[in-house]
C-alpha cells in the first residue's frame, strides 16, 4: 500500500489490522522507510486536525448554550472593556495644543490632556489668577481647577486625572471635566474681532446737557477672554489736557430716556446696597421724599436679609433678583414693580399695574398703534 491509497478522511487506518502495517510487515509508527514514516506522520497531522475541529464543535455548543441564557464568558467581558477602554482614549487622546487657534466651530470637544503649557502662558502665577477671579474672568471654582491642574499628574489618563483634582477640592470629576472644558472656550478659542481699536476717549453729548460728558475706554485681557468698560471723567483739568494735546476722540450725542419713579427707586437701592458698585453721593428726586428713602432701605436689607439674616455683602444682580421676586412688570416702561416700598407716601401694591400715568398712556398709545397696524382700514 501506497502513500496515494491511502484515504486520510476515513479511520478504518486505525481499525483494520491489514491497514494498522506498513507493506514491510511493520507498524506504521515503527517502520523506518522514508515512504512510511511520511505517510504516519501525515496521518498524525489528519488525527490532530481532526480532535481540533470537535473540539471547536464542542466549543461552539457550549457558547450558544451560553448566549442563550444570557450569559457571556470572561473573554467576552475582557474584550467587550478593552473595546471601552480603545474608545476613551481614542476620545481623549485629542491634542489641543496645535488647535488653540482654530475656529470654535472646529475644535473638537474633547478635553485638552496638554494644554498647562497654554494655560500657563496666560495665568503665570498665582497673583495673575487672583487677578482673573476678582475680575470675573473665571468663578472660584475655576480658578480652584486651574490651580490643582497646574500641580496634578501628567502620567495619568485624563478621566483618572479630573477624578483626583476633584477629591482635593470637594467636587466631583464630571463637574471638573465640565469646568475646564468652559475654560478651554473662554481662553483658548479664537474669538472673532471687530479689526482695529479705535479712539480711547469718548465724548458723549446728551441732549438737554449744556456739557459734554467725557468717557476713558479701558480692557482688560487673559488669553482670548476681553472685557472693556468706560469710565466717567470727571476732573475738567485731565479734560482740558486731552484737549490740548489733541487725543484722538469719539463723538456721540445720545437723546434721554425718561425713567419712571419705580425705575429711578429700584435702580437707587441697587446703587445703595450692591458691594460691587461704587458709593457717591445720592441725589434723591422729587418723587422719593427723605423720610421714604429710610422707609424703602430699611425694607430692602430685611428682604436682603431673609430668614437667615445674612449680613451680605451682596451683588448687583443678587439685589435686583431678590427685591423684585413676586412683582409684576410694568406694561409701560417693563420695569419690576417693587411692592412694599414707598413713593412719595404711596406704597407699591400687588396690583399695581403701571408705574405712573405716563406708563399707562405708553401702554395705551401702543395698545392703538398695534391695533392699527393689524388692521389699516380703522386708521381711515
């Protein structure tokens, strides 16, 4: 018998006794011809192709069986988390550096792993992060992230590295991982541009004033975050300065807006009571008398107060939210009907509707003009 006669698919190789010997009367695993030991060792490599595919048979039964009651095996879990795991790091593996000057549009909006360097360059030390908060350029709680984030890990993944900055300073990594990515759109976004800055000083003439007022321009910048505000001259010499060496200058004439004495009351407490507001000397009109003025300050720190009878300091907008909660809002002007407090001896009700007769016929000369304009054939 041959090599060529030889059936690998069938077992009768190892039942028959004919077939167990080789043509030399020996077995097949003990004949040392050339011919026979290649015919045994493929008839080995058949019988373990053979063990491997019941084996995979077996295998496969048993992991339907599995599947069926809902089961998965620890392969399937490992592999199911590496996946997980890919997936994360493919997210924030993300590179802001080289993005820091992209459009915002097109910043992705995975968190920055390298962006301390970026970060660093705006705030370099501890007084100019100081500075950012007292300015409002970033809450408390930011400038504690940016803090923790300047001394954290670089060698731990980013997930792992907001869940420790958020153990030392009492929150939560989500909420750190929120936190920085607002940083990220406030100091490392391109912000659009108006082009170049024009004059630092504006003169503003308001009619029915016999003088101009004059206004200083200032900014102030961290990063890609700017804020810019005027303030008031008031010294004639610093005008008569400018004047003479001819600072380049921006006019402006602007018309008065008449406000009511709801508006002109709410806007004095505000004034009054806000601790981030400068303090001048109050100029009271004819509509508040002095014994009201006592009355209505003495109402608003009792509501500022409240139950726990905070002593503030308080904001501009915590005063404004807090006295005008439960008022209606005037048809007229808009303005938060301050109830409770006091104008020239009247108190402000809850069913008040206007502020004054000139906000009601405001309101009403809008009443017709709307009603005009939806229907023209009543104006002829």
């Amino acid at each position: 018998m041959d090599r060529e006669s030889l059936d690998f698919g069938n077992d009768s190789v190892l039942s028959d006794p004919v077939l167990r010997e080789c043509r030399h009367g020996k077995r097949w695993n003990l004949c040392e011809m050339a011919d026979c030991r290649e015919i045994w060792q493929l008839l080995q490599k058949q019988r373990k192709d053979h063990r491997r595919d019941e084996k995979d048979w077996q295998n496969a039964y048993f992991v339907e069986k599995r599947r069926k009651r809902g089961l998965k095996s620890q392969y399937e879990i490992a592999l199911e988390q590496e996946e997980k795991q890919e997936r994360r790091d493919r997210v924030l593996k993300s590179d802001y550096e080289y993005l820091a000057n992209a459009k915002a549009d097109e910043l992705p909006d995975a968190p920055p792993p390298r962006a301390r360097k970026l970060f660093q360059k705006i705030f370099p030390d501890a007084i100019t992060l100081r500075a950012a908060i007292q300015f409002k350029a970033v809450t408390l709680r930011q400038g504690q992230v940016l803090k923790e984030y300047f001394v954290s890990s670089e060698e731990l993944p980013v997930h792992k590295r907001w869940d420790a900055i958020g153990k030392k300073i009492g929150f939560s990594g989500k909420t750190v991982e929120r936190e920085f990515r607002v940083l990220v759109g406030k100091f490392l976004k391109t912000k659009t541009t108006t082009g170049e800055r024009g004059a630092n000083i504006e003169v503003v003439h308001v009619r029915g004033d016999h003088r101009p007022r004059y206004y200083r321009k200032l900014s102030l910048q961290f990063g890609e975050w700017r804020r810019e505000w005027s303030e008031l001259i008031t010294d004639r010499k610093i005008i008569q300065q400018l004047r003479k060496e001819n600072t380049p200058m921006v006019r402006f004439d602007r018309t008065p807006i008449s406000s009511s004495p709801v508006n002109r009351l709410f806007a004095a407490l505000i004034r009054q009571l806000a601790s981030d507001l400068p303090k001048d000397e109050l100029i009271f009109s004819t509509d508040v008398r002095a014994s009201d003025w006592e009355f209505n300050l003495r109402r608003a720190q009792r509501i500022l107060a409240g139950k726990n009878h905070s002593a503030g300091p308080w904001t501009a907008s915590e005063v404004a939210k807090k006295l005008a909660r439960g008022g209606r809002i005037c048809r007229g002007c808009r303005t938060y009907l301050i109830r409770g407090f006091r104008i020239n001896g009247r108190r402000i009700t809850r069913a008040r509707e206007f502020c004054d007769d000139a906000c009601k016929m405001r309101a009403e000369r809008r009443k017709k003009r709307r009603l005009l304009d939806t229907n023209p054939t009543a104006r002829a």
